[in-house]
C-alpha cells in the first residue's frame, strides 16, 4: 500500500485531512519533549507511551530515521468554545478510533510501521508503567509530543491546516512507513 492510499484509506476511515512527508526533515526537538515534563495531561512518567517510558528523545529520534516517510493525518473536531472540554474529549475519542483502526489495517499491509498518535496510549484502562512491561507493546501507540516533534512544522510541511484561533481542537498523528 503506497502513501496516496494511506491517505486516501484514512480520510475514508474519518480523518479530515492526511498527506504525505518527507521525514529526513523531521528532527525531535527538546522544547517540544519538555512540554511533556510540564505534565498537563496527568500521563508523565506514568505510561509507557509517554516521556520517560517511550524512551528518551535520542532513543526515538533513532526510530524516526528507521523511516523515510511518514502520513500525517488529520482530525478537525469543532468545539461550541474556547472552553468546550467535553467537545475535546470526545475528538480526541474520535482521534483515537481513527488510528486504531489505522493500525489494524497497517498490521495487514504495511507490518513494521510505526504510528504516533495525539496524547497518551488509551488501549489499557490502566498502564503497567513502570511496574511491569507493557501488555500489548505491538499495539501502544506513542504521541507525537513524546517523540519531541512539532505538530504545527508537520502539518504545514503535509499541507494541511493548523490553527488555534477557531473553536475546532486539531489532533495530528503520523503513519511513518519504510521504504519498500
């Protein structure tokens, strides 16, 4: 399955948006990892899927180059305002479904690809970290943020729309895929 298919299957399976990018420019950045640290979310050394767990920035900048393209895909959620939690809560359910149905299909045609998602792993109600391995390492689904990327440098270099402006929440994974 080729990029342009990516795309196409994941703007059938909900996505709003998905294009294709060159992941040779694409480097972790501290200042995005650091956010992480600030713990907003409640996940922060508390999954295997975020910072520390998912492993430290060299670590997943050296996965990243395991690859040489990657989709970006896209969810637009609209909010009624600024302060619509429950509307964010509920894109990024929708986010989610969007990518584990991504990676079912990617298990099928494209075994070996790595997917990053938005926010922490949700596959285990609670995360063995860092007590235990993790249950289902096959199926963890790391973020964007935890691997220090830039969500806004990604969808701009993928064509697609970013903006905090608007009453929409924006969520952003990647499908990053190797060469064939």
């Amino acid at each position: 399955m080729d990029e342009q298919e990516l795309c196409k299957k994941a703007m059938e399976l909900g996505a709003t948006g998905a294009g294709v990018i060159s992941l040779a420019e694409v480097t972790p950045d501290p200042q995005f990892r650091d956010l992480c640290a600030l713990n907003y979310c409640g996940r922060y050394q508390k999954s295997w899927t975020c910072p520390p767990g998912c492993g430290s920035l060299d670590q997943c900048a050296a996965r990243l180059r395991e690859y040489a393209r990657a989709v970006v895909v896209q969810l637009i959620h609209p909010l009624e305002d600024s302060l619509d939690v429950d509307g964010m809560n509920e894109g990024q359910q929708a986010f989610d479904r969007l990518m584990r149905n991504m990676q079912t299909l990617m298990m099928r045609e494209c075994p070996g690809a790595l997917l990053l998602g938005a926010g922490s792993c949700t596959l285990c109600e609670a995360c063995t970290y860092p007590d235990a391995p993790c249950r289902h390492p096959q199926l963890a689904i790391p973020s964007v943020e935890s691997y220090g990327l830039d969500v806004q440098a990604l969808t701009a270099q993928a064509g697609l729309p970013c903006s905090w402006s608007e009453p929409k929440v924006y969520f952003c994974g990647l499908i990053c895929i190797k060469e064939e």
